[in-house]
C-alpha cells in the first residue's frame, strides 16, 4: 500500500502524479480521497495538507528534475 512507501518517496510519488494530471488541459487541482474522505498528504516542505493540491505545491521538485535533464 501506500503507507508501506518511505516518507520522501510519497513526496516523490504525489508530485509525479500531480505534475502527470496537471498537465492536462482541464486538471488543475488534485484530490486524494479513500472512502469518500480528504486524506492529508505530504507537500515538499514536509507539511501535511487535507486540501486538493495544485503543480505548485509541489514546484520545489518539478524544477529539480528540470535541472537534471
């Protein structure tokens, strides 16, 4: 499951999924939900935030990787 992946792997993991779906034409926020319930996921700065997040949430390492190619 998703809890079983390391702290800063899930940050990885959500900004990948959030840069992959806002990317999209019409997506520019993204909600993770179990059950019907906003779960709180972790941001770069290490907070935890029960809200849709957008690419900028997690710009910090979208530019990292830009760096890199």
């Amino acid at each position: 499951t998703f809890s079983d992946v390391a702290g800063s792997d899930q940050v990885l993991a959500l900004g990948q999924i959030v840069a992959t779906l806002t990317s999209l034409p019409d997506v520019a926020r993204v909600e993770f939900r179990r059950g019907g319930e906003l779960l709180e996921v972790p941001i770069p700065d290490g907070s935890l935030v029960r809200r849709p997040v957008t690419r900028v949430d997690y710009a910090s390492l979208l530019s990292v990787g830009a760096a890199n190619r």
